[in-house]
C-alpha cells in the first residue's frame, strides 16, 4: 500500500479522517497551529481535541483570480463544525452561486492531491454538501 | 487632562500613476503641502511619524528628512498593514497630546500603480517530495487548497458572513454600494478613477472573488497624503486664519482585535472597529446621529456594509435596510465615501488612512467644492488593516 502524507499536520488520516485542534483546557478556545499561552485567557495548558467532521457554511467566496498555479474557481469556505470555526475548500460542488449556498451543511473529505518521488501520497481535505 | 489636538494643515496628492515620482517625491509634496496649508514649515515640527507598508525597512522618515528638511527630531516610522497612515496620524497627535512637543508631522506614502494580488498573488510550485514544513507542517502551499489568501476573498466572506448573520445581502447589493462609491467619485479630482458605473456593468465586470468584481475591490494606485497636527495652546498663538481653518481631532482611536471564536479563520473585522468606534464617541461626546459625513474602509463592496454596523450608523443587523433607504448616497443621511471611496479614488495603502481625514478636514472647512457637503460639522474617518489594526478619527470643524 501506497504511504500516505496529509497536506496539514491538523488533519489526522486512517480509518476515520478528522481535523485535531490544540485546546485551551481552561477556556476551550481552539488553534490549529501551536500557542505558548491561549489568545483568549492566557493559560498555558492544551490538550488535542477532535474537531466534528460535520458543519454549516457560514461564509463563502468563490475565487475567480488567484495566484498563477492555483486552478480557479474554487469555493473557499468558514465552516462552522459545532462551534469550531474550520478554514476550507467546499469540494464536490458545481463551483457558482447556484449550487454553493450560505447555511448548507457540509461533511468533511479527503482527497490524494498527488504522489512524490518516494512514492508518498498526500491527502487534503475539503468539505462536502450532505445532500 | 492633556489638552486638545487639532489638524492644522492637511495634504493629499493626486492618487493615480504617478510614473515620474517615486516613493519620496510623492511623500515630499505631501508633507509640503501639509506645511504649507498650516502656514508652518518644517523647522516648526517637533516630531515626524511616517510610514510606507511596501517598503517598511527604508526608513521612509529618514528619506523624507533628506528630501525636504533634516532637523534632528524623532522619527516614528510605523507600519500597520491598511491602518499605516491612521497610525502615523495617531503617534503624532499623542506626542502633541503628551506635551513632547507642540506640532508634529504625519505622512502616508504608498507606490501601488499596476500591482496585483497583494496577497495570495504568488504561490510557490509543489516541491518533489511531500516534507512537512512551518506551523502547520504543511506538506505544500495551502492557499487554494484550504481556502484563500487573496484580499478580495477574504473580504468577500467578511460580507458574505454577515449575510449568513442577519440575511437580506444579495451579490446585486453588494454592487449596488459599489455603484454609489463609483458616483460618488465623479466629483472628486483628486480620485484615481472618476467613472460612473450602472450596477448591471458592475456585475458583468470581471470577476475576482464571488461576489467581488473588479469595480467592487479597492483600486491600486500611487499616492501620499500628510498632516500637520497641533497643540491647542500653540494654536492659539496663530492667526486668526489658521485658527478659523484648524480641525479639532475630537477622539484618535486605534484598536486591535480582541480574541473571538473564528478570528484566526476568517479575520474578525468587527469587533476591533466596534470597539473604536465606541471610544471614539465616547472620547468626543457625540453619537452617531450627529455625524455629517463618514470616511469608511471600503476596501471591497462587501466590507462597506459591515462597516455601516461597525461603526453603529444602524441598528445591529440592519446594514442592509440602512443601505437601500438611500442614507449613505451623498443626499442621504449619513453620506458615505463620497470622495469615491478605496474602489474609485484609489487605495495607496499608508496614504489611506490620512487620505480620509483630508477629505473629511475639506468639508469641515467647507473648500470641498462641487462635492462639499453642506454645512457639514462633525466627520468620521475610518481604517482597517488586516491583522488585525483599526483607527477612527472623529473631527469637528472650529468654532473660531
Ligand atoms: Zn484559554
């Protein structure tokens, strides 16, 4: 079996793919790179938290013009994932107005994006609409 | 109780391409021109606080002292993403309000003309091997993988997001502010692009992030603009003229965003500018109903309408009933952007954030000509740089 790399280090592959935020453990407030003290209380103590693999789109674009090397349009998304705010791609859509909408409800998924030279494949994630 | 501050002259360039002048040409006949509208000349300034995002380690204070006068005193070169010029204007006026010195000299000065993206304009090509690498132990660039870098995108969800809050947006409303600012800007000679747009030319336009268009998104250009700040007491020592002619600063805030759930996902826009808005009124004792023109960062079609709450000119919620009773058309009742705003007159970054006190200053004075609002008394100024910085600046015309 191919080995397998994913694009964040916050995205946890295997059997049950799901995003893993660092907790504040006195205030819950959620990062999903590292902090030395929480942005919002300053405590010190984070513990790994499983982030939900379902949400609702609470804002979207869809870039039409972006950096040479980017494939456009894409839908571009904050998704709100029971109270946790997730950055991400709403995949698996018809990329215009008509078929991406403020509220949908969203899964999380993941995709090979490629392999490299050693043979390692690496896997993204994006959100789709649970129809 | 530290004294008052007032603006005594005030200086804006023409924003455009300015092809001949570089960065410190156009930052001279800014600071100049400053001068000049003061009746004070350089050997008067007791401080310089400068700033030019693009360049931020040139030292632009440095190289304006060069240019235009090298007299020893302190300078601030400050940089504050969008907020650079509202910062610069700020450290000024808190080493006047502190009694360092009686006079000091703020200056914005950006050379944009022709760039791009400014952000997620470039993204580095996907290497041979998959090697995790930076905060997120990324394997390879994220921008377009996991949502978007680009300002127009970023901005767009800002709107977008406060559509999902409280609804009634719609990509026709959006455009729709945007076709205001573009009318608006057909009185304003100083704009970098002064062209009426009909709404449905605004939506058929190029598009750059849904709903942005390119007419909705703040135009890149070239320009600087500078103040002259003074202590009330020093003030009170010039004539009659320069007296009649000064603008009180009634309140100087900048603020920073204060931790929100989400706002290192999409940058929370709004609790910073509530913030400085609510100090704002506090510090000059007035409310929003009294304001007679606001200044606000338009930078895309999307965050106009955020600001309209931000800045408490509605009802929480009701930026989009505020919007279409006509209240922010220059007829309205609280006129807004009519200088154009960033879409029309232009947005070289940290000229912006002095740009907007100029236009306010020039109606206060009433020397706004075909575009004065008339007997306009009390204005508001308003920036936001991603990152996040606000500045507001209330401004009242002298009682003198
Ligand atoms: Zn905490």
């Amino acid at each position: 079996m191919t080995e397998q790399i994913p694009l964040v280090d916050y995205l946890e592959l295997g059997d049950d793919p799901h995003l893993v935020a660092n907790e504040c453990t006195s205030c819950h407030a959620r990062f999903f790179d590292r902090r030395n003290a929480c942005a919002s209380c300053s405590g010190t103590d984070f513990q790994k938290v499983k982030v939900s693999t379902t949400g609702e789109l609470k804002a979207f674009t869809i870039v039409a013009f972006a950096a040479p090397g980017v494939p456009v349009p894409f839908v571009a998304g904050l998704i709100d994932c029971d109270g946790t705010s997730v950055r991400g791609n709403v995949v698996n859509v018809e990329p215009d107005p008509e078929h991406v909408s403020l509220g949908m409800k969203v899964r999380l998924t993941t995709y090979p994006m490629g392999t490299d030279e050693a043979g390692t494949e690496a896997i993204a994630f994006g959100f789709e609409p649970i129809s | 109780m530290a004294e008052d501050v007032w603006i005594l002259g005030i200086h804006m360039t023409k924003f455009g391409k300015h092809k001949d002048l570089d960065t410190v040409d156009l930052a001279a006949e800014a600071a100049l021109g400053a001068l000049a509208d003061g009746g004070v000349s350089m050997q008067q300034m007791g401080v310089l606080a400068a700033g030019n995002l693009m360049n931020a380690a040139a030292g632009i204070g440095q190289q304006l002292q060069k240019q235009i006068g090298q007299t020893g005193v302190p300078v601030f070169n400050v940089a504050n993403a969008c907020a650079t010029g509202a910062t610069a204007l700020k450290t000024a006026i808190m080493a006047v309000k502190s009694g360092e010195c009686d006079m000091g000299l703020a200056v914005g000065v950006e050379k944009l003309a022709g760039a791009g993206l400014l952000a997620g304009g470039a993204r580095k090509e996907d290497s041979n091997t998959w090697e995790p690498s930076g905060r997120y132990g990324a394997v390879a660039p994220v921008d377009g993988r996991i949502g978007t870098e680009t300002m127009p995108g970023v901005f767009a969800q800002i709107g977008m997001e406060y559509g999902h809050k409280y609804g009634g947006t719609s990509f026709e409303l959006f455009a729709r502010i945007s076709e205001k600012n573009h009318a608006h800007s057909t009185l304003n000679p100083l704009a970098a692009y002064q062209k009426k747009f009909t709404v449905e030319e605004i939506m058929n336009d190029i598009m750059i992030a849904y709903p942005n268009t390119r007419p909705m998104c703040s135009a890149n250009c070239d320009g600087a603009a500078a103040a002259v700040v003074i202590s009330d007491s020093a003030l009170k020592k010039l004539s009659k003229e320069q007296q009649k002619r000064a603008i009180k600063v009634s309140a100087s805030v900048l603020t920073t965003d204060p931790y929100q759930e989400a706002c290192q996902i999409l940058p929370d826009v709004n609790t910073l500018t509530r913030n400085a808005a609510e100090q704002a009124y506090e510090q000059a004792g007035i409310g929003p109903d009294d304001l007679d023109l606001v200044e606000l960062h338009d930078c895309f079609a999307t965050a106009e309408l955020v600001h309209y709450d931000n800045l408490k000119l509605c009802e929480p919620g009701g930026a989009v009933d505020f919007f279409q009773s006509g209240a922010t058309w220059r007829d309205g009742k609280t006129p807004v952007n009519v200088s154009g705003g960033l879409e029309s007159k232009g947005h070289p970054i940290a000229a912006t954030g002095i740009a907007n006190i100029w236009e306010v200053c020039h109606h206060l004075r009433g020397e706004a000509g075909d575009r004065q609002i008339e007997n306009a008394k009390v204005g508001l100024a308003h920036v936001i740089g991603l990152g996040s910085a606000c500045g507001v600046h209330i401004l009242e015309k002298s009682a003198a």
